[in-house]
C-alpha cells in the first residue's frame, strides 16, 4: 500500500528519493532498476517473469540507494540521475528505438551522446582474450594476417556500454553449492545493462562491480616469483632446483609442477589427463609437500581433466561409487554434473590440498562448451568451480590458475594466458594485452615471462629478450617464468653468464620490494575494480596520447611503465624508446632524472635500466630483502621520492592468506611535509586489525636522489644513517616501530636546495660500466686522475658526505670535458668510440611538447 502511495505522487509530479534494493519502475512486462547513477538494468519480460537470479555476468541483486528523479506523462516514463536521463515510451513488445533512449546529463561528461536499441559502439576499447596459445604478438604464428580476436571489454570512448545477459546463464541459488541453470525466459525476453560513464572511465569500472561482483585478492604470496617449467622433474630433481635457488640467492614463492606429476606416457595408462602421482619419480609426494612447505613455497599442479578418472586410476572404484557408475566405465569430464564435480573434489583434490598442495593450475584445451548445456563454458565453469569450491571449505584465500572465460571471470583468478612464442614481437605485444585486460577487471593475467617456446627447438635463450621481459616482469601482476621440454632452452638464472644471472635476479629481488605497493593496489582493486596495470587512458582520457601510446601502463596510481620491447640497436649501447610523459612531474627512477610533460620525448636506456616513472614527491612503501612472502612481519622500506612539499600514501596490510580479509584489515599512513631545509616523515599509528598482526614493525627511511642530511631524528632521538653513492640514496634503519603510536622523524638538510634529479645517477653509474669494460681490453690500463675520479664518485660521496656538493662539482666539470679526459686515458681510437657510446653522450630527444 506505501509503494502505490508512492507511485501515485510520482505519475503527478518529478520527485527526487532514494530507493535501495529495489526496482524504480515496474508495469507487467519491463521493469527498471537502478545500479547506481550511471548503471541501469533494463528488462522486458514477454510473458512478466522476470529473473532475480544471479547470472554469470551479474551476481550482485542489492544495491545501495541512488538519488534519481521519475515522472510519468501520459504513456512517457523518464528517469532521471546525475549521469543519464532514460526515457521510455510504454508500447507492446520489447525495447526498440522507437520507445527507448538514454542521453547523458550534459556538463557532466567530456563525450555527448543519444542512445538507442540497436546503436552500434565506435570506440570499444576492448577486453581481452581466452589464450596467446601459437601467437607471436598480435597474430598466429607464420600467417600476419590472422590477427588475434581480442573480445569487447567494458568501456569504450563512446561514453556508454550495453551488456545484453538476456541469454545468459543462471546460478540456480542452491545452498549447498550455487549451480548453473538455463534461462527459462519466454522468447523475445530482453535482459540489459546500460552503463554511461562519458570518459570517467574509473566510475564505470567501479559500477560494474556493483553488479558483476567484486575482484577478489589474491593471497600475498602469489606476488611473489613462481617457478614453472614443463620438465620431468622427479622428486631430488625439485629438491636441487630449491636449493638452486637458494645458493643463487634468488627469491622463490611458488613451484608449479607441470602435468609429469601423473604418469603420462599411455603405456603407463596416463597422458594428459592423471590424478595419481607418478610413484616411480615420486616415491613419498607427501614428504615432498612438506619439503616445499618447510622451505616456505607454495606448490600448484597441473590438471588436464577432460579424459575424468578411468579405471586404472587408484581410486576409481571410489569415484565411480560416488556418481553412480558402472565399474569399468570411464565419464569424460562434465563440469555441469554437481556430483560429478563433488565426486572430483571429494576423492582427489580435497586429500592432495589437505596434504599440502596450495591451488590448482586448470589447463583446459579440449571441447570448449559442456556436453549437456551447450551454452556452458568449460573454461568460464573450471574457474568457478575451483575457485568456489575453496571459498566453500573457508581454509585458505581462494586461488586458482586457469585462462579467461568470458565476463565475470574476473571473480576467479588468476589467468593462465598460455604460451607465447619466444620473440621480440610477443613481448611487443604483451604490455597491450595485459593491461587492456582491465578493461573486463581481468588484472591478474600469469604469463609465460620470455615466452614458452622458440620458434626454433633447441635455441637458447635470447639474453637480452630474457632480461628485457624479466624488467617487465617486475612490473606486471604476476611474475612467473616457464617453457617447454627443450634441452636446448634454458630459463634458470644460473644457467647464464654472471652479467645475466644478476641482472635476471635484480629483477626478482626488484619485484619483491614493490610487494607492499602492489598489495596495497590489489586492495583498491578489490574496492574499485581498477587494475594494478591499466591503460593510459584511465587517468588521461582526453589525452589522444593515452590511447596512441598503448605499450605503456600505469601500475599502480604512482608509476608509470613504458616497457622496452625491442632489442639494443646495433652498434648501440643504449635501448630509444618513445615514451609519452603526461602532464605533470615524473621521475625516472633508474637515472635519476626529473622530466616534465606534456611530451614526447626519446629516452636512453642501458641494458641495466628501465624506464619507470614515478609521479613527482611520491612517497611509498617497499620492503627490504625477503626470500619469500610467507607471514605478516615483512620489513618496510619507506621511500620519499624528491620533487615534492607533501605526500602521503595509505599502505594496506592483512593476514595474507585468509577468507576475511573483506573486514579483517589494517592500513598505515605514510606522509612528509617539506619545510625549507627540514624534511618532516609520519608514520602514523595503524589502524584497524587481523589475525596474526605484528605489533612492531621494522621500518628504513631511503631518501633518493638527494644530498645527505645533516642530522636526522626519530620521536626526539638521534638516527644513525649511511649514504649509499651508487643510488645517491640516504638510507637510516628506524628499527623496531610500534605500529599502534607509530613515529615522527625529522630530517635536516644544510639548506632547502638537496635534489638531485638531472640524471646524475645515471652519469656516474655508466662511467664505472665504462671503465669496467675498457680494463677487458686494457688489464693493464694506469688510471689517470681524471679517469680515477670519475671512477670513484658515488664511494666518495659515500665516504665523505661533508663534501658531496664539491665532489658532484668536479665530477660534473670533468664530465663536461669527457672527451679530452678519455683522450688522456685512452690511445685507440676504436676503444675511445666504444668508450663514449657506454655514456649516451647523445642525450634525449624531445620529439613533441605541448603547452600546460
């Protein structure tokens, strides 16, 4: 009776409310419902059925209030938000472009546009793709012309999205265990999502997990690096490879046994499908698990399940009791048989999980759809169904590893993007294909880091496209290495000369410092659906850069990436890469200068640099060394990045590898103020809690690319610190904080001047690789005084930071002479040529600037 209330003041007149879960407009056969100010579901019920089950697509059916305005006048209903006006015009039959159109509320967008059923998108800035399986970047290996099918996403410059779930499938809401279910609408029924966002691409990510459902954290640890290789590794042969590790100092979070864990050969009754170990090379797998679990690694295995469990497996006759079959049948996989898949569960993997094995590496690559319901993904349903399965036995954080499925997928991650060949063009093409997946909030793409196989067996390992896709690694969601059965093809770090072997585990170290940055973005993932690695164009959308530039990303909301895809010309020391630098401040962290946009510019870059920027006076959070990412007392590096008055950046913390993490949390704030010659850094008390938080934390202060301070203090006390001349980096150990007061330290500089951001870095640093090179053709070289200098700036700064403004200015005099300075050293004219070209004398080019 309230409603009818309600109504009839609404047919009279517009009036502005608030309604939460629930329709705005209803007549028997369509009814509206609004997700947020942007978002609006649309149906049309022929026979007035309409479908309050969760879909694939949308899991979500409560929603917060929204602030709208409805009128009716005649047969005309006009609903009104803050983002769109949608009118519809009550006629028989379904939504058509005679009754239904939405506009965008002008001022509020940069785009303008009039809707209707049937408009076609212009700018879909697509989504992404189930597998790079046989691509060699953008297209099938051999055939240029076969480009890959990446699918539409959810956002395009258009300004609006149409999502049609009007044939999709259902969750039947069993208690038990939600199940798929088909439509049983009548024909003709129309079920859709209209979405206008303009170009606040953001706000449109966001509302579509208010439907589609959030995206989920993944357990810290698989930000760590993951070892794969498809390899007949035996039990010892896994136990070497850890101590490998080990001794090369290298991290490790995660070993993936690929499908030699079962018997695979069709005499021993495998091939790709098996759920027993392989006895012959595992003769214990438990002291194995434990083995991994004492050395703190995770371990996934590989599933190829389509063939199901036949009868030499050791627990058939117990899988067949539990769905019914006949001894001495065998029932291809069927993922839409709930006890089929219980049957799976509850015989192999539940036992293999509770032995120690921490998720499951899906690889479906047969049939694509289910036999009994066509419309059925197997791909879309294996990652429900793992992912599910371990939500339902609340243990640990649900993870699974398996390739994309189709919109909603991003529910169940992480994503297996299969194998890539080993070229220049793969990694070309992977910046593009990663970070456009967050367009479908698909952010946790696993790829074969370097590629899976080469198009020539038996070739090595390119170096430098190793080293190169390794520094991108670092940057990308997840950091995992693998290939094929090649003896020929090498991955291990130690299998390289000692310059690769570091520079590979440089990488790996480097991406376990950024862990607290990227943990902290996986928590505004799972809060706004934004990826870690996204488009340009989701901070820059009126940029025609954003859009042009599509190799770079941003990672995080402080870091921008522009990878280098492309080897070292010839002749050249140095990779030129095109980098867009938008409006704005940014450094470049690895040389250590400060560069301004809007421009274009050409970048130089040496075999041990990469280009990353940081936005101008960023502060966050790295941590020191660590070998893996098990537990919740990780050492924090607190990094203040020049350029800057103020900063601060909340970092984000929990359990790490529990089910409540929703509510189960705390965050830190880390701010400075910059006062003259007096740099002030908080680390405020933290709030909020979860199981097994560390009441103290150990905490650095590294002050990069600036002279050394004069004094620096904590709560009042005296801090010991060192100057470390390599990175130009002030580094003091704060030692044990107590989280719950935190702690204010103060740092003063002899005056307000102390950065260091013209490429200084990157200047002293190429000259020690450069003398480090000529003394390989001259062992007998007698440094002259210049050259020695030189040599020696970053430990005399480190030495003496009383006199780093007079050391830095001869340094720089003697730069600026080079050329006579390296006559002095070196006769051969050739060795001076090669000399020169290890500094990048050439500089950067500014190919195009625009105006603030």
């Amino acid at each position: 009776m309230r409603f009818k209330k309600i109504l009839a003041l609404v047919i009279l007149c517009a009036v502005s409310f608030s309604v939460k879960a629930g329709e705005v407009y209803r007549n028997d056969h369509v009814r509206f419902t609004l997700i947020d100010g942007g978002t609006i579901r649309l149906e049309y019920a022929p026979d007035g059925k309409f479908v309050d089950n969760k879909s694939f697509i949308a899991v979500v059916r409560d929603y917060d209030a929204v602030k709208y305005s409805i009128s009716e006048s005649g047969n005309k209903v006009t609903i009104t938000t803050d983002k769109m006006k949608v009118v519809y015009t009550k006629t028989p039959g379904g939504f058509t472009e005679k009754n239904l159109t939405i506009t965008n509320v002008k001022g509020k967008s940069s785009v303008n546009y009039v809707w209707h059923p049937g408009m076609k998108q212009k700018g879909n800035l697509k989504g992404t793709y189930r597998t790079l399986d046989q691509y060699n970047g953008d297209h099938i290996m051999g055939e240029i012309d076969d480009k890959m099918p990446i699918e539409d996403g959810i956002l395009a410059t258009d300004g609006w999205t149409l999502l049609d779930d009007s044939e999709g499938l259902l969750f039947d809401g069993a208690k038990d265990w939600d199940w798929v279910t088909e439509r049983k609408s009548a024909k003709g029924a129309q079920d859709w999502y209209f979405m206008s966002y303009g170009h606040d691409y953001k706000a449109a990510l966001k509302s579509y997990t208010k439907f589609a459902g959030k995206v989920p954290i993944p357990p810290r640890y698989a930000f760590g690096y993951w070892w794969s290789r498809w390899w007949s590794y035996s039990d010892q042969d896994l136990r070497n490879l850890v101590g490998w590790f080990k001794k090369s100092d290298i991290p490790l979070d995660i070993v993936v046994i690929d499908m030699d864990w079962h018997p695979i050969s069709e005499e021993a009754g495998g091939g790709w499908t098996g759920w027993d170990w392989n006895e012959h090379i595992f003769p214990d797998y438990k002291g194995l698990l434990k083995f991994f679990d004492e050395n703190g690694i995770k371990t996934t295995m590989n599933l190829h399940p389509a063939d199901g469990v036949r009868p030499f497996e050791k627990k058939y006759k117990e899988f067949a009791s539990r769905i019914g079959m006949p001894e001495g049948e065998t029932r291809e996989w069927l993922g839409s048989d709930k006890q089929y898949m219980k049957a799976i569960f509850d015989t192999y993997l539940h036992s293999y999980m509770d032995d120690g094995v921490d998720f499951w590496w899906l690889d479906w690559q047969q049939w694509l759809n289910d036999k009994e319901i066509p419309a059925l993904s197997n791909t879309w349903w294996c990652n429900y169904v793992f992912f599910t399965d371990m939500e339902r036995r609340n243990l640990n954080r649900p993870l699974l590893y398996h390739r994309w499925g189709g919109l909603g997928n991003h529910r169940y991650q992480v994503g297996f993007s299969g194998d890539s060949y080993i070229t220049w063009e793969s990694l070309n093409f992977l910046p593009y294909f990663n970070s456009t997946s967050s367009n479908v909030l698909y952010g946790y793409w696993s790829h074969d880091i370097g590629g899976f196989y080469n198009p020539e067996r038996g070739r090595a390992m390119p170096q430098e496209l190793y080293i190169r896709s390794m520094q991108l690694g670092k940057y990308l969601p997840i950091l995992r290495t693998h290939c094929t059965k090649d003896a020929g093809l090498k991955k291990e770090p130690w299998s390289f000369p000692h310059e690769t072997q570091e520079r590979l585990k440089a990488a790996v170290h480097g991406r376990y410092s950024l862990v607290p940055y990227i943990y902290t973005a996986a928590r505004q993932d799972y809060e706004t659906g934004i990826s870690l690695c996204r488009p340009m164009y989701y901070d820059y959308p009126e940029d025609k850069e954003a859009y042009d530039f599509r190799n770079q990303f941003m990672f995080g909301d402080y870091m921008m990436i522009a990878p280098i895809t492309a080897p070292i010309a010839s002749e050249d020391k140095f990779s030129r890469p095109t980098v867009w630098l938008p409006k704005g401040e940014w450094f470049e962290y690895e040389t250590g200068t400060m560069v301004k946009g809007p421009k274009t510019v050409e970048r130089a870059f040496n075999i041990d640099e990469f280009p990353v920027y940081i936005k101008s006076g960023s502060i966050l959070p790295y941590y020191d060394k660590l070998y893996n990412l098990n537990g919740t007392e990780q050492p924090v590096i607190v990094r203040v990045f020049p350029g800057g008055e103020k900063g601060e950046f909340s970092m984000y913390e929990d359990n790490g590898n529990d089910c409540n993490y929703d509510k189960n949390y705390a965050t830190t704030m880390l701010s400075y103020n910059r006062n003259g010659n007096t740099l002030t850094v908080k680390i405020a008390p933290r709030q909020g809690q979860y199981p097994d938080m560390p009441a103290k934390r150990h905490y650095t202060l590294a002050l990069p690319c600036a002279l050394s301070p004069q004094s620096i203090t904590m709560n009042g006390s005296p801090v010991e610190f060192k100057y470390e001349g390599n990175a130009l980096e002030t580094v003091a150990d704060l030692g044990m904080v107590d989280c719950a007061a935190g702690a204010e330290i103060v740092i003063k500089y002899a005056d307000a001047n102390n950065d260091l951001v013209d490429g200084l870095k990157a200047r002293m640093n190429h000259i020690v690789n450069a003398v480090a090179d000529y003394k390989q053709h001259d062992p007998r070289m007698v440094y002259t005084d210049s050259i020695g200098y030189m040599e020696s700036t970053p430990l005399r700064l480190t030495y003496f930071p009383d006199r780093q403004r007079e050391i830095i200015n001869k340094f720089e005099d003697l730069y600026e002479n080079i050329n006579d300075v390296i006559d002095g050293q070196i006769e051969n004219g050739f060795r001076k040529a090669a000399f020169l070209k290890m500094l990048n004398l050439t500089g950067s080019k500014e190919l195009d600037a625009k105006k603030d």
